[in-house]
C-alpha cells in the first residue's frame, strides 16, 4: 500500500530520519509515537508530499485516496454552515447533483430525448454512488462528533478552534479514504466523541496510522506501534500496552548485550595493553585492535521516562473546605448551564470533572477559579486557600521574548535557579534549552512550560483545564507523576483517561444542571455507569402497567427479615466506625513517612511504612466487607 524505503530526512545539518523502513499494508491500524522533536507529524507530510524526502523513497499504490488529519486545517475558513462543509467531502456526488438539477431545469422546456438521456445517465451514477444517503450519513457522522440538529445549520465561522477541528475530521471520514493519517485526533474531543470515534475506527475497514498521545486510545484502535527513534522507525506487533511490555523486554536484552560487549572490550583492551611493548606479540596486538575497530558496536539504553525528583510545596496549609458551591445558577442566552447547584471541594480531594463539550465542565472550572462571576448564588474559597489556574489560552500570556529559565523566574522569584533548573528537567527542558526563547517553541513545549509555571506556583489548589493537550506520552507521564506527588488539592478537566485514571480519588459530573458526584476512581465510575445506564433506560422505556390493574394487598411483613436486617445494619455500623478509624490512621501513618525525621532514617521508615502496610491490608479487607453486608441488606429490605 505504502513502501518507506531508506528514507533519509534532513533539517539543516540533523537528520531527522536516517534510512528508515516502513510498509504500510492494507487493513493496517497502526500508532505512530515517539518523543516530541522525533519527527511524527514530519512523516505524515512527508507521506502525502509536503515535503520532500533527502533521500530514499515512499511509494504508493496508484490511485490511493488518503484522509490527512493535521492541526493546519484550524486555519480552514467557510461562511457555509457545517453540514455544508462537510458535505463537501462528496466532490463527485455534488458536482453530480448540481449537473442533475440544471438538467431538470431544462426538461421544463426541452423534451429531447438526449436530454433525458444524459439526465439517466447522471442519476444512475448518481445512485451508484449512493448520493441520495450522503446526508444521511454527514447527519451521522456530526452527530458522533457531538454536533446537535440545530449546530449543524450553523456556520462554521461561528465555531471555536476544537469544533471547527471536529467539522474537518468528520469531512475527512466522509470521504472514506484507502487510509487514514490522524494527527492528534482526540486533542479536541470529549470522551463521548473519543469513544464513538474508538468504535468508528474499529469498524473501518482501510488503514489507519494515528499520531496520539492519548494511550487507552490507542490500546483500543491500533493493532501495531510504530516508534519514532534515533532516526528509525522501530515496529511492535500489538497494541501500546503490548508495546510497554516487548519494549521493556528488548531493552533488557539490549542492556545485557550491551554490558557483555563493554566486559569484552575493556577485557581486549587491557590484553592490548599488556602486549603492546612486546615485538613477539605485535602481529597479535595488531590483529585484536582491528577487530575491536570492527566490532558492531551495541548501544547502551536510554531513558525516555524521566521520574520527577523534587516535590511540591507550598509555604501554608488550606483549610479544610476549599471551595463551597451553593445555590449556583448559570446560563448563556437560551442555554441554561447550572440551576441551583451546590458542590464542595475539600481538603486533599483530586477532583476530574468529565462530560461532554458544551455540559459547563470550563463554565464549572472558571467559576471555582473566580474566573467568572457572572453567575447567582455563593462560591466561597475557603481559609488560606492559594490558587493557580492552568488553561490553554495561557499559553497566549507566556512572554515570547523571554527565554524558559527568564520566564520561570519571574514568575516565581522564590525559588533558586537550581531548582527552577530541576523543574525544567522534569519537563524535558535539559541543558541549554532552558535558555530558548518562548517564540522558537512549538505547542507542547509551551504547555510544558506553562504546566511549569502552574506547577511552581506558591499555591496548595490548582484548577486544570485540558493540561494534557499538546503533550506526548512522555510529557504526560511527568504530569502524572507531579499530580500523584501533589499534596494539595485540585480539580482538572481532561480527556486522558489514563490520567484521570491515575490521578482522581473523585468524579464530579453535571447532570440535569446540578453537579454530582461520585465518590471513586475514574474506572470504578465507567463500571458504575455502564450498569446505570441500561437500568436507567429499561425504566425508562419499560412498559407501564395499566391503570386498571388493581394493586395487589400489602404482604405482611416477614418479622425474620426484620431482625436479620437489624442485626446486619448494626455490624454494618461497627464496621463503618472502624474503616473512619482507619483512614485517619492510615493518614497519620502518611504524615509519619512523609516526615524528614522518618523518611532519613531506615529503621523507623520501616516500622512506619509496615504498619502503614497493616492498615491499608485490613481497610481493603473490611471494605469488601462492608460491600457483602450493604448488598445482604439490600436483598432484604429490597
């Protein structure tokens, strides 16, 4: 389908790609990743011919049509509305449809038979090529997207950024390509969006190569990962968790080699030493240095997952409630987002806010940032409480003549520059590239440098709106490890499951114009929900019973049960007051291990981190308890 043969791409005197190979065959899903400045978005133009390579080739089929997803098509302008646009996709079917209503004009007044003929002929084309369903199917696909009826009609110009992205990928899956490159197509999507377009791409039945940072994802839509490295284009046959662990498996490998071969060498070359003064042994040395010369040499691994190695702090602890919602109602013209909502944020909560676009999840952020306050009711930012708020269009504010280091300074003239350095370390800033200029960045390194700045912030609340667009998969992996470390609060928006995955102990989602919450992780709230949702519909689409059905007599009540669930509450009591019990313990005990007068000494860091261990083993254990019993209750009293 495509052949990347040898393919050598140079930018000034780096070569980005150096001999790479790559086929491409049909029916392929396939994930391009690497690290950022490795070249993935590069390839894909180089694919469809926007650049030329240096060297070697890339052939394809003739005739192959290919659907291109690139952040370019944000700049794509229309007064049309976006059914319109999209519908431009069908070039042909258009162009057929337009010829077939000139001809049915004419027909009002010429009734030749070459006229009716030629209109014949362009509606059978017309039919073949299924024209009279393409607005069906343009209805279909928006829909997915998350356009409603009313938004198709709009114009496009009316639109943001990320919608008017979603209005270009919906054109491009209507053209129904041989196949499909896809840069970053969930960096403007929801997670109702992201999933229909999972199932979308499961079913298509062409080639697909994605650029994406998002790796549930890719575990759901890729069969092979193709990794950006050094100049090569390395293949794994599996999906990005199959890939996390073949690599790991390769880098072993490799590292052992690579420690045999040094043993080797360093073992020659002291032979070498040895021997070199003596003349008997000269042809030997001679030969033992040659060979060394051709020796293949192994490469050692290299780390590509940088851990954080410092530690978030703040100069005062906040209260124990951060923020209080109460009464909250807000709306735009025609559009009701809150009606008499409250929520609270405490002390320590790791909060994902979640939903579709368009629910009030950036409405919501901006109100508990005081960004808004354009709105009836209370939000009360409790005692001592110091916030930073990260959003996207914060990355406008980064000063473009500054360099990094410049910018971080200035924004927090507290800390040394040894540990501004540190930080910028962390995210992938190494070196010399502390001193670049903002201007010279790309997107993702000016998100990282803005996480930067949210993240050195005196503040013991942060308030995150989409921190994850524009990184990669390393870069996210950073900002997971610096929000498990965090021991403030915060509430973040996202659509990277893996991070909210990791990061969240609570969902807050807004329904029916009210904010509820849900008292868990990210997946313990999908598992929760896919049992809601089909109860929720079968009572609500169930069948009623008539009205004249007459109501059965109570049944007299079952005494056994009663006391059965008398005593089963009681123990559910019990064990309700030890699990408190055991949470303020279990925090104690975290308190104890994060103190410097612990943690720097072994002995009582390992008595503390044992009984910390005992804790958690028997609260996960009478947890599990506590879930038998409520289900045995609720089968009685049920």
């Amino acid at each position: 389908m495509i052949a990347i043969n040898n393919l050598t791409f140079e930018i000034g005197a780096r070569a980005l790609y150096d001999e790479a190979n790559w086929h491409i065959k049909p029916g392929d899903k396939t994930g391009l990743i690497g690290a950022n400045g490795t070249g993935k978005t590069t390839l894909l133009k180089l694919i469809v011919g926007d650049y030329a390579p240096t060297s070697g080739t890339i052939s394809m089929a003739k005739d192959i049509k290919i659907g291109y997803l690139n952040q370019d098509l944000l700049s794509y302008q229309s007064d049309k509305s976006i059914l319109h646009v999209a519908m431009e996709a069908f070039e042909r079917q258009n162009q057929l449809h337009t010829e077939i209503e000139r001809l049915l004009k004419r027909l009002e007044t010429d009734y030749s038979d070459d006229l009716i003929q030629k209109l014949s002929d362009k509606q059978m084309e017309f039919e073949a090529l299924d024209g009279y369903n393409i607005e069906y199917r343009a209805h279909e696909i928006l829909a997915g997207l998350g356009f409603s009826e009313s938004d198709q009609q709009r114009q496009l110009a009316e639109f943001s950024g990320g919608w008017r992205m979603r209005v270009m990928l919906a054109r491009i899956l209507l053209q129904t390509p041989d196949i499909l490159l896809l840069d970053e197509p969930t960096n403007h999507l929801d997670l109702p969006s992201i999933k229909w377009l999972e199932s979308y791409l499961q079913a298509f039945e062409g080639a697909i190569v994605i650029v994406s940072h998002d790796r549930y994802f890719l575990d759901r839509v890729v069969d092979s990962i193709v990794e950006s490295k050094r100049g090569k284009l390395i293949q794994y046959a599996g999906n990005y968790s199959f890939y996390l662990e073949e690599k790991a498996l390769r880098e072993e490998i490799q590292g052992n080699q690579y420690k045999n071969q040094q043993a080797k060498i360093k073992q020659e070359e002291r032979l070498i030493e040895r021997f070199r003064a003596k003349a008997s042994k000269a042809k030997m040395v001679q030969s033992r240095i040659k060979a060394l010369e051709r020796m293949e040499k192994v490469e050692d691994v290299e780390d590509y997952n940088p851990s954080v190695n410092f530690r978030f702090k703040f100069s005062r602890q906040s209260g124990r409630h951060v923020v209080r919602l109460e009464d909250v109602s807000k709306s735009y013209p025609g559009v009701p987002i809150l009606e008499h909502a409250d929520a609270i944020i405490e002390k320590g909560d790791k909060i994902a806010l979640i939903g579709a676009n368009g629910k009030g999840k950036s409405t919501l952020l901006r109100i508990v940032a005081n960004a808004d306050n354009n709105f009836s009711g209370t939000c009360e930012t409790g005692h001592n409480v110091t916030q930073t708020f990260f959003a996207q269009h914060q990355l406008e504010a980064l000063h473009l003549d500054h360099e990094i280091l410049q910018e971080l300074q200035a924004f927090a003239p507290k800390h040394t520059e040894t540990e501004l350095r540190s930080i910028l370390g962390c995210f992938l800033f190494t070196g010399d590239d502390a001193f670049k200029k903002i201007r010279v960045l790309s997107g993702g390194e000016k998100s990282r440098v803005a996480l930067a700045k949210a993240l050195t912030a005196d503040a013991n609340f942060l308030v995150l709106d989409e921190p994850t667009n524009h990184l990669d998969i390393q870069s996210v992996n950073i900002l997971i490890q610096a929000l498990t470390q965090f021991e403030g609060t915060f509430i973040v928006v996202s659509h990277d499951r893996y991070l909210l995955d990791n990061v969240a102990n609570k969902i807050w989602y807004i329904e029916d114009r009210k904010i509820k919450e849900y008292p868990g992780t990210y997946q313990e709230y999908e598992e929760w929900q896919a049992k809601r949702i089909p109860k929720a519909s079968v009572e609500k689409g169930g069948a009623k019973p008539a009205k004249t059905t007459p109501k059965p007599a109570p049944a007299p009540k079952n005494e056994d049960k009663d006391r059965q669930a008398k005593k089963l509450n009681k123990e559910l009591e019990g064990i309700e007051q030890r699990i408190n019990e055991l949470e303020k313990a279990s925090k104690a005990a975290e308190a104890l291990i994060a103190d410097e007068s612990i943690y720097t000494n072994q002995a009582k860091l390992s008595e503390t981190s044992l009984h910390y261990d005992s804790l958690k083993k028997e609260l996960v254990l009478l947890q599990g308890q506590w879930e038998k019993l409520a289900e045995e209750i609720m089968m009685l009293e049920g």
